[in-house]
C-alpha cells in the first residue's frame, strides 16, 4: 500500500476545538483508513475511528499523537508518521497580514517570549482563501519566524 502522510488543518464549520487531520492517499489500493490516537503516556495506540474510502480526512477533538493506516481484504498497512494535537500556550505570537485585503497570511507562534526570529520551533500557520476571501484552509509546520514562507 502508498505511504501515508499526515497533514492536518484546522476545521471551523461547528466546533472551534475540533481539528481535521487529513492524509493524501488515491485509495486505489484501500477500503479505508484507521485513525490510531495515543498520549504521552501510553504507547498502545487505541483506534478512535474507522474512515471509508474515498474520504481521507477525519475530525478530531481530543489533544495526543495521532497515526492512520490504511486496510484493504489483505491486511492493514504500517501506519504513518505520527502527528501531534497538543494544547499550548503561546507566549511570543507574530502575524503577517497580506497589505491589500488585510487578511492574515501567517501566524507565528512559540513558547518562550523571547525566542529569536530564527529559533526553528515556531509553529507557523499559513491561512488559504478562497476568490471571495473565504478562509478555506490552514496549514501548519515548525519552522523558523524567518522561514515561513517556505516549504508549504
């Protein structure tokens, strides 16, 4: 089966704490996906969900380690990198707004106040909208303040 890669955005239609974690897979080889949630302390990984194809996406509102692996009538795959819902908070927050529409581009976000611009454990946010300034999508990586408009 394809690798898994796990991204995941924020979503906003109900619930302000829920989180959508996403993955990329055609599902040409698949049945579906299980979502796998853990915490710090446990290292059995319980299944929070099951996700038909062709969905590759799954709503989440629990903080811990989150992991998916695709099934099929053979098996089911090894699961993908592992990805962190975690509360923080933030001392040191930069955004950078986009200078004609005012929307927000970027949010920096980190947990010392005084962390350097080029301190690589930002946790950056990159803000996606649509033709009618819609916020459609979020995507996040730790990255440097500096660095942020790279890789996404």
């Amino acid at each position: 089966m394809k690798k898994l890669i796990l991204f995941f955005a924020l979503f906003f239609a109900f619930n302000a704490n829920a989180t959508v974690i996403e993955w990329d897979h055609d599902c040409s080889d698949a049945d579906g996906f299980y979502v796998y949630r853990f915490d710090d302390f446990d290292d059995n990984p319980s299944r929070s969900t099951s996700i038909n194809c062709p969905t590759t996406q799954a709503t989440v509102f629990v903080p811990g380690w989150y992991s998916v692996t695709a099934y099929n009538e053979h098996g089911e795959s090894t699961k993908s990198n592992d990805i962190e819902l975690a509360q923080y908070y933030y001392n040191n927050i930069k955004i950078e707004y986009d200078p004609t529409s005012g929307l927000v581009l970027y949010r920096g976000e980190h947990t010392s106040l005084n962390a350097a611009t080029d301190d690589p454990n930002w946790v950056i946010k990159r803000f996606y909208y649509d033709a009618s300034e819609r916020l459609i999508e979020i995507k996040i990586q730790i990255t440097s303040w500096d660095n942020r408009t790279s890789g996404w």
